[in-house]
C-alpha cells in the first residue's frame, strides 16, 4: 500500500548537510500495521513526513496505492494526502474549534456540505468514543481524548492510509494501551494500512505486524514482529529487543564473560522459545540425555500479540564436546539460540 | 465653562471617534493583509517568497520608523490629492491610516507567529491549500492576539489623533492645544485629558473582554 523506493532525506547543503535519512527501501503491505522504531534523531519523523511529502525526499519515489506521490503537481498532491490521514505525537488539533468542528476540518476542506459532515463526524465521534465530547473545546480534554479527536480528524476523509508519528508519545501507559487498542480496531474494522513510528518497543509489540528499525537514517532491519521478538537478525536488533526485554546475564557473570571457548570453559546461551514449545521439558531432556547440568540465570515469558515466547539464558554445565552436541541438538528444534559467550568453570 | 465650551468639547468626542474610527477600520483592513503576507511568505512558509518577505518588511520598517508627526507633514501632497484638503479631520485620517498600516501588519504578523507550526501541518497533511490554511487556521487560531492587536491599535491611534489636531484636525487633541494650552485653561486641559483616559480604559476593557470571550486555550 506504501511503498518507499530508495527515498534519502538531506538537510540543508554544503558543509552544514544533515543526512537525515539514507537511501531508504520499505514496503508497507495493505491492512498491515507497520511500526518504525529507532531511538532519537534516527530519522524517524524524516521518514514519515516523506510519506505524505510534508517534507519533500532529496531522491526517490514514494508510491501511496500505487500512485508516485513525488510525480504529482500541488494540486494533485493535495488531493492525494486526502486519501492519507496523519496523526501527530502533540495531537495539533485547532483550539479555536469543539470537537465536532476539528473533526468536520478535513470535510470542509473537501468541500462537502454541510448536512453531509454531519452524517460523517458523528459515527466517528462513536468510534472514537468521544460522543459527548462533540461540544468541547481542545482545552477541555485530556491527552487521550485529544488523540482519539485526532484520530477522528484523520479518518474524516476515508483515507486508506494512516501515519502517527509517535502517536502515543506523550501519554501515560494505560491512556497509550487504549490508543492502541483503537487503532488496532480501526485496522481490522476499515481495513485501513497503518504506518507508524515510535521508540517505544511496547508499542510494535502491543500492535505491529511488521517492524523496520532505523539507526542514523538507515533502515537496519525490516521483519515480522513475532521473527524479530524471537530472532532479530541484527547487532542492532539485538540490542533494542534485550534493552527491552532487559534480559541480559547478571553483571558479574558479563565480567567474566569470554568470546571464545577455552579448555575448561561453558557456554552461556539465550534460548528463545516459541509458542507452546514449553521449556521445562527441553531441560529435563538435556540433563536426561546428555547427561549435563543446565543452570538457569534467567527467564521468562512474554506475550507477543497472543503469541506465547519464552525467553532465558542458562549455562550448560557439561564437557566442550558434550556441550557442543547440546548445541547441536538444540538447533535442530524449533527454537532460536544464541550462544551469548563462554566462561571458565569453577570447579 | 461656558456651554459653548461644553459643547465644543462634546462635539470633539464625535470628531475624535470619527477619524479614530474610520482610519481604524481602514489600517485594520490593510494592515491585516499586510500582517498575513508578512508571515506566509517567509522563507519555508505556506508561501514562501523570500524576496518579496524583504521587501515588504523594509518598507513597513520605513513606515514604523517615522514620526507620526513627520509623516503627517510629509504626505500633506498626497493627502490634498485624495481628500481635496490638508487640514480638517477627513483629511487627518489619511496620515492617521498609513501611520497605522505598518504598526497594524507587525501586529498581526506577532499573532501569527504564535500559531504552532504543528497546526500548519496538520492542515498540509489533510490536503489544505495556502488560502484554507489562511482562513482556517492561521486567522481563527491568531484571533486572541489579532484582537489585542486591534485593541492597541484603536488606542495608539486616540493618541495619534490628538497629535493630529497640532496639524489642523478638529477633536480633543485640537480642544486641548487651542484651549487648554495656548490660552492656559487648564480645566479644559484636564477635562479633555479625562475623557481620553476613559476611551482608552474603555477600549482596552472592551478588548480584553473580546480576547477571554475569543480563547479556548
Ligand atoms: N528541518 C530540519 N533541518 C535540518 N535538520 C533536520 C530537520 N529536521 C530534522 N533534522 C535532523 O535530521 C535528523 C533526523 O531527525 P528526525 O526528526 O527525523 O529524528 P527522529 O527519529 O524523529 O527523532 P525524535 O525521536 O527525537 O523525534 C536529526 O539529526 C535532526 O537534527
Ligand atoms: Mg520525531
């Protein structure tokens, strides 16, 4: 529904030059919610602002339903973003304006009637959960209903896109679960594809089905979330997921931490386990078959969109060469290992 | 007092409204287009015309930079040549209006600066046109600060309009000089110089009412 082909970002010329974002590839499939996650300054907004050429893209194509938005006049432009609707981390609704009139703005601006914005403002002041609010001013609302007004807005002109740039940025965790909550609503009820950016790993969690990670203007890593929670292919993937996860060995043990086996040494592994793959027995089976100790440093179990994933890191107790079959074998099921490093037995 | 005083003072109420209020509504109107062009065509603005952003801001520079006496003065040719006449209080709207073009546009332009970019934007997304952006967003969301815009205006241009009678114009300004000052009666001084507190206390009462009544923040 979106595609980005070789779309680069520069600021400014000379010298001063910002390279806000690198030659950049991405497809946002139809109905999908797609998730852009980076830290600050990655290029974030650059790249969403590019979607609906807010900001014009130094090079490439941006391709919104099959339409190449950059070979567009102004006008054509316009009325292309009417099919694109935008929300924004500050919600920018009008203060001069109730509810109902920043909802009704997108309409007006089509030009359509009167009594024909009315028929459509109000089902989506329903959706939206904001029916009595219809008579409020901006001022008179929390940040979540804020959203939600903002949400509305965007919907007015039945675009088949929606961009949110950090969307629930500036609101507390259970007003954000809310927020995302509706969006996933509005993703399965009207179909509509969902591109959004956040650095809150919570929020690709909660809701995307594709994730695509941004560090200094470069797409690093594009997935399938439940792909990227149980393996991300990247250093960089890597990092985010166990920042988040915050699963790493305890400290002490990261001192001693070695890159390669040495003669008396045990790996230390991170096991991620996938839906019902339950660890328990896979444990018990390794000391029963391989006649090893498994210790567990730590573990856990999330949930990703309904799916189950188990997460750990242990140490394998046992010979190198015996070891090495454990590794072997644990390869082979559907799990995902990472050997983390080695450390030296103290026994 | 006599009451042929009386009334003189009375009729230079309406004198001083009368040019107050005609040259307000004229510098308003202009000064508002003026104000509007100043911001839109800045550089990365909805109309972005550097050039033409420079031009216009030099010559209400000049504009602002002159005494409104000199100015006065200065455009009496011009004034002749639109009114028929130089002195009166028809013709002292002129000066009185161009004076207060420039001050009005920087006014306007300062309220549209508070306007957050975001809403700008949020306008572009949805497929605005620079015109829309105009009347739907920028003037409706500046509307505070255009209207204390608009307040100090009316009440730089009372104190405009006294100088005004130095240049031949009727109203209290002129009461004040010919009376008050030239033949030292210092009760028609005083009683002129109150009546212009009371405008301007209510002018000012009137705008913050406006303001309050006009802000949803
Ligand atoms: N208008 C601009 N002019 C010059 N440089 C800019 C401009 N906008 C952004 N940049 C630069 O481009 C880089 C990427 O900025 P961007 O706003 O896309 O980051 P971000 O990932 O959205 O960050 P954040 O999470 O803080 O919002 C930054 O280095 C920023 O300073
Ligand atoms: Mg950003």
């Amino acid at each position: 529904m979106i595609k980005l082909e070789n779309v680069s970002k520069i600021y400014g010329q000379g010298s001063g030059a910002v390279h806000a974002l690198k030659p950049v590839d991405l497809h946002v499939p139809k109905g999908s919610i797609t998730g852009v996650i980076g830290t600050s300054g990655a290029g974030k907004s650059t790249l969403i602002r590019c979607v609906n050429l807010l900001e014009r893209p130094s090079t490439g194509r941006v391709l919104v339903d099959e339409q190449d938005l950059t070979a567009l006049s102004e006008s054509g432009l316009r009325k292309a973003r009417h099919d694109i609707g935008m929300i924004f981390q500050h919600f920018n609704l009008l203060s001069s304006r109730t509810v109902f009139a920043n909802v009704a703005l997108p309409l007006e601006l089509m030009g359509i009637t009167k009594r024909d914005i009315r028929d459509r403002v109000l089902p989506l002041l329903e959706l939206t959960g904001l029916s009595d609010k219809a008579a409020s001013y901006p001022a008179e609302l929390s940040g979540g209903q804020k959203q939600r007004v903002a949400i509305a807005r965007a919907l007015a002109s039945r675009p088949k896109v929606l961009l949110c740039d950090e969307a629930t940025s500036a609101l507390d965790p259970q007003t954000t679960a809310s927020i995302l909550t509706l969006l996933r609503d509005i993703n399965t009820q009207l179909g509509l594809t969902i591109l959004l950016i956040t650095h809150e790993m919570e929020v690709v969690k909660t809701i995307c089905d594709q994730v695509a990670l941004i560090a200094n203007g470069e797409l690093v890593e594009t997935a399938e979330v439940g792909d990227f929670f149980t393996a991300p292919r990247t250093q960089l993937g890597r990092t985010f997921l166990n920042d988040y996860l915050e699963l790493e060995p305890p400290r002490n043990l990261l001192e001693r931490l070695l890159e390669a086996p040495g003669e008396r040494t045990h790996p230390i592994v991170r096991l991620a386990f996938r839906g019902d793959t339950a660890s328990a027995p896979i444990i018990s089976r390794l000391s029963r078959e391989f006649d090893i100790e498994v210790s567990i440093l730590e573990a856990r179990i999330e949930d990703i969109q309904g799916r189950t994933l188990g997460l750990m890191i242990a140490e394998l107790m046992g010979p190198t060469a015996i070891t090495q079959d454990v590794l072997t074998f644990l390869n082979k099921l559907d799990l995902h290992v990472e050997v983390l490093g080695h450390v030296q037995r103290n026994d | 007092m006599s009451s042929a005083m009386i009334e003189r003072i009375w009729n230079s109420i309406f004198e001083t409204l009368y040019m107050v209020a005609v040259s307000g509504l004229i510098s308003i109107a202009i000064g508002v287009a003026l104000g509007v062009a100043l911001y839109v065509t800045r550089p990365r603005q909805i109309l972005a015309m550097p050039a033409l952003n420079s031009v216009l801001s030099i010559i209400v520079n000049v504009g602002r930079s002159v005494p409104f006496i000199i100015l006065a003065l200065a455009i009496v040719p011009f004034t002749k040549l639109l009114v028929g006449s130089f002195i009166g209080n028809t013709a002292a709207i002129v000066p009185l209006t161009i004076a207060a073009i420039p001050f009005v546009a920087r006014l306007i332009e300062g309220a549209l600066n508070e306007v957050q970019p975001g809403l700008i934007e949020a306008a572009q997304s949805m497929g605005a046109t620079p015109r829309q952006i105009i009347t739907k967003v920028l003037l409706p969301e500046a509307r505070g600060g255009i209207i204390t815009g608009v307040t100090i205006t009316f009440i730089a241009l009372i104190g405009y309009s006294a100088m005004a009678g130095a240049v031949g114009a009727g109203g209290l300004g002129a009461i004040a000089i010919n009376y008050g000052y030239n033949r030292y009666n210092s009760l028609v001084m005083l009683i002129t110089v109150a009546i212009m507190v009371v405008l301007v206390q209510g002018i000012q009462m009137l705008g913050d009412y406006l303001v309050r009544r006009a802000n949803h923040k």
